[in-house]
C-alpha cells in the first residue's frame, strides 16, 4: 500500500512539472460591453476579434502589450555541388565492390 501511494505521488509530481504556462500573445484585444466590461486578448485578426464582438457588443483594440515572435535566423544553404561530388565518390567505391 505504502509503495502503491509513493508511485501515485511520484506520478502527480511529475504530472506538475510538466508544462509550463504561458501568457497569451495576440494581437487583438476584444472589449465587451457589460457589468464588468471583461477584456480578452486572444485574437490574431481585427476579423476575428470583431465576430466576436458583434454578437455580444464591445469593441476591438490592438493589443499594446503584444511582443510579436523573434524572427528565427535563417538557414544556412548546403553547398549541393560538394555534396554531390562526395555522393558520386563514394557511391562509385561502393558499387564496385
């Protein structure tokens, strides 16, 4: 019993360090009308946050805290003329055999 707990607590420990959580990055911020005019950010288009907003009122605004996603570096091209050479090389060592 003493072990079949131990296993279970390993396992919900492991379960919470799982992800982690991440904070919403759009764009587009959706304001709706209402009591307690609620705010949700989660909206990649102006299209998208304005459907929303026109079924249940409200208005759309950009995000000012938006941080878009760092640009990633672009790859180096392998040099296929090289590539080939050695491919032939090699290819032709090994077919003779």
């Amino acid at each position: 019993m003493k072990i079949l707990l131990f296993a279970l607590a390993i396992l919900i420990v492991a379960a919470g360090l799982g992800t982690r959580a991440v904070a919403q990055n759009y764009p587009w911020c959706a304001i709706f009308d209402g009591g307690a005019n609620s705010t949700s950010c989660s909206f990649d288009t102006v299209a998208q946050c304005m459907a929303t907003v026109s079924g249940v009122g409200g208005f759309c605004m950009p995000n000012n805290l938006y941080q878009p996603p760092a640009a990633t570096p672009a790859r180096r091209k392998h040099n296929s003329s090289s590539a080939f050479s050695h491919a032939t090389v090699f290819g032709a060592c090994c077919w003779l055999a």
